[in-house]
C-alpha cells in the first residue's frame, strides 16, 4: 500500500515537473490575437495550442495579448511579460491600433524595434507579424505603415508573416459583426498562418 502510495507520489510529482518545465510561446499583441468576444475554446491561444500539439511539438500557448494595445503599450510592458519562465518563442503582432489612432509611422516602428531587441536581450526566438494599413489612410501613410514590419524582420533577420489577417480580413464569414475581429472560422485560418512559420522554428 505504502509502496503504491509512494510511486503515485511521484509520478504526480513528474507530471508536475513536465507542466512547469514546459515551454512557453508568448502570442503578444492586441485584440486581434486576444479571443476578443470569442468563448476561450475558440480563441488562438487554444487553437493554436492544439494544432501544433497535434503535429507533436509539447509547447505550451500562453497570451499576453491585450485588446486597445498600441506598441508603446507594449513597450511599456514587455519586461514585466516576459518575466514569466520558460518563454521560447514570442509571436509579436503589434500596430493595429497605431494606425487606427493616426500614430506616425516612424514612432511604431521605433516602439516595435524597443520590443524586438529587450526580447532578443532574452535569447527569445521572435516570429513578427505585420499589419496591412487600408488604402483610406492614403497613399504616403499606407506605405509607410506597411513597410514598418517587412523592414524591421529584415534589419533583424526575423521570421515573418507580412499580414496575421491573410485570407481573413474583409471577408464577412471570417470576422465578427464589427467587420474588424477575426470570428471562430477566422482564427482558425490566423492559427494556420502562425503555424506554418512557427513550426520551422521550434525545436
């Protein structure tokens, strides 16, 4: 009995071990990455989680996404977030809310760059993701805004997805009532996106 006892014990123990040794990816962005208004099963921390647990990497998803984030935000943060053990990997989608808010170009790039080099300060692999400006912010502030993120992936050599929303913005089916936030379908399709270019780079 006492025998029993004690194997349970500490094979407990191990499982406990295995939880708190894992891995972590960091998902650091804004509401487009948040689960904004979706039930936590269906938001991208759980399904991206399960997929690239299907394709037999043992990672654990955690969310420091924050709904209304700017990059200054974010800078402002990215110490305290990543004082959490065990994070490998951040998937960085920062500048939505810049855009919306009308914030020049260059102080988002220099915002984002801050985040990118106190995470490499970490030895923490980044993946970026950009943002796509629509072309009502006219040409100038289009272009500028667009190239902020392919710009900074290739200043610090970077894994990169050039738009999180491929093959989901505008489209009815793939978004909330707002036209803005990816629905279920479309987190599906955002969980796709990470998956294929955080897969090369896992270990």
């Amino acid at each position: 009995m006492f025998k029993h006892f004690f194997i349970t014990l500490i094979l407990c123990c191990l499982v406990s071990f295995n939880a708190f040794s894992l891995e972590k990816i960091l998902l650091y962005g804004d509401s487009l990455m948040s689960g904004y208004k979706l039930d936590k099963k269906n938001s991208l921390t759980i399904k991206l989680s399960k997929q690239i647990n299907k394709l037999g990497y043992n990672y654990k998803i955690i969310n420091g996404s924050v709904p209304g984030e700017t990059s200054f935000g974010g800078l402002n943060r990215i110490k305290w977030t990543l004082s959490e053990k065990n994070i490998s990997h951040v998937v960085l989608c920062l500048g939505a809310n810049d855009m919306l808010r009308g914030i020049k170009p260059k102080e988002t790039s220099k915002n984002l760059e801050q985040i990118i080099k106190i995470i490499n300060k970490k030895n923490i692999k980044i993946i970026l993701a950009g943002i796509i400006a629509p072309t009502s912010y006219g040409k100038k502030y289009k272009d500028n805004f667009d190239t902020i993120f392919s710009n900074l992936a290739n200043k610090f050599n970077l894994p990169f997805i050039p738009f999180l929303l491929k093959d989901v913005a505008l489209n009815p089916e793939l978004n909330l009532s707002d036209g803005i936030h990816p629905n279920e379908k479309g987190v599906d399709i955002i969980s796709n996106t990470i998956t294929s270019k955080l897969i090369p780079n896992l270990n």
